[in-house]
C-alpha cells in the first residue's frame, strides 16, 4: 500500500479550506502512483535461482528476472517467502499475487493456476557420489536403491508415478537433497539440472558427485519450463508479464541476467 505523502496531506487541507494553490506532486511520488502494486511469493531455498545471501537478502536468477520485469512492466513489487508446499495454495487464496519461483509449468499445475510464457527452460536429471556404481537409471536398475527428492516438487511426482519401487526420502528444500547424496543418506537423486549444475562445478561438496544417465523431458510431469504462476482469473497481469518478458528478451537485459549465473543460455 501507497503511503500519503506530506504533500498529498497538505494539499488536502488547503483544498478543504478552499484556498486555490496547488503544490506539484514529486517525480517519485508520481512513478510510484503509476504503478500496480504485486506481491511475489519465492521460495528463496533454491540456489542460485531463488536464495537468502548471508544478510539474509533474496538473491538469485528468479529474482533479477522478477525485478527487471517490475521495472518495464510498471509494478510496485513486494518479495514475499514462501514455503514450496503451501506455495499454490496461498496464491489462489490471495495471499499474494503471482508466484516467481523457478516453478515449471506441469499438466498439473495447470489445473490450478495460469502461467505466463516460460522464462527459462531445464530438464531434469539423475546424480549420484561419483564412486557409486550406478549407470543404469532404470527403474529395475535402481529398484533397490533409496532416492533423494524434494518436497512437492515435479521430480517427486516424475519418481512417484515412474519409480514406484525405490525406497526414497523426501527433503524439505534443494539445499538438503544435496547434503543427503553427499553424506550417503541417498544412493542418488533427482533434481532440475540447471538448480544443481552450479552445486556441482562451483562447490566443494558438489565436488562428490556426477549426472548419471540422460536428461530426463517430459511436458506431463516437467512441463515445458518455467513459468510465472498467477491466479487463472488474472488475465489483465498475465497480459502485462507477458509483455514484459517480451521486452526484457528484446532488450538484452534478459541475456545479461542469464550470463550472470550460467555460461550458456537457458531460454
């Protein structure tokens, strides 16, 4: 919400007083009243797409993406955290406007909430302790094996439907999926490869441990990449997102953020 300015209060009281002088409104107070306020969950605990830095500030790919597109779409934004399973949820409920999250476009989700263009594309992928002995990522290959995946997420769903048979545990966030393949609580994971390529080239501790099979792509369980969620009665915002994806890969300004954390593209 718009705060009154000082002005805006004296303006008032000289109008109501029905003295005819009228003080201009500042440049910022007017870019401010163009704007439409948006408040946009994150789940800020999937690096280096969405995290919390060590002053506890949200940072990542999501959200210089959300800020370009508040900036050339004319929002007032508002970040707001989020836990991934109450995520959908709490957006249909109103308690935010559009999700940026790294949130990939499923048959499912769908269902529930509208999306925008994909901002960016990424299969997902099988990891494993490079002294595992694991090459075969079929289902009977890994039957007796205990699989890692996150919370509420498409690759659970992908191993719940075509893994039936693994033991597996389920982790709260990406950052705890990856602790448990490096500690040996999982034999091997599934996760989005774009989320964990930055684990494994930059990190000590991603130092462990290696893709294993092919890139995994399926529009039912994966979508056809990420997308920015909004209610499915939000057509005028989906419209203007729209547009301003449009825009910012027009301008250069999407490929700039791209190479700020990836040596290639992901569009």
């Amino acid at each position: 919400m718009l705060r009154i300015s000082i002005q805006t209060i004296v303006r008032g009281a000289l109008m109501a007083g029905g003295i005819g002088i009228f003080l201009a409104a500042s440049p910022l107070e007017v870019a401010a009243q163009d704007r439409t306020p948006m408040r946009i969950a994150v789940e800020g605990a999937f690096p280096p797409f969405n995290y919390l830095d060590a002053n506890n500030k949200l940072q990542g790919f999501d959200i210089d993406i959300a800020n370009a597109l508040c900036e050339v779409g004319k929002f007032e934004c508002q970040f707001i955290i989020e836990k991934w399973d109450d995520i959908i949820p709490d957006l249909v409920a109103d308690k935010y406007d559009a999700i940026i999250s790294s949130m990939s476009m499923s048959l499912e989700r769908r269902q529930k909430v509208a999306f925008t263009e994909k901002y960016y594309n990424s299969p997902s992928v099988f990891i494993a302790r490079k002294d595992s002995s694991i090459s075969d990522v079929s289902p009977a290959a890994l039957s007796d094996k205990i699989l890692g995946v996150t919370s509420s997420t498409a690759q659970e769903s992908y191993a719940n439907h075509l893994y039936p048979e693994m033991k597996r545990t389920v982790f709260r966030s990406s950052p705890e999926l990856y602790k448990g393949l490096a500690d040996g609580s999982v034999d091997i994971i599934l996760e989005d490869k774009l989320a964990i390529y930055d684990w494994i080239a930059n990190t000590k501790a991603g130092g462990c441990c290696e893709f294993k099979g092919p890139d995994l792509i399926d529009v039912t369980y994966f979508g056809e990449g990420a997308g920015i969620a909004l209610r499915l009665d939000d057509k005028e915002r989906l419209t203007r997102l729209n547009e301003a994806l449009k825009s910012i890969k027009a301008d250069g300004t999407y490929d700039m953020i791209n190479a700020k954390y990836f040596p290639f593209s992901i569009q």
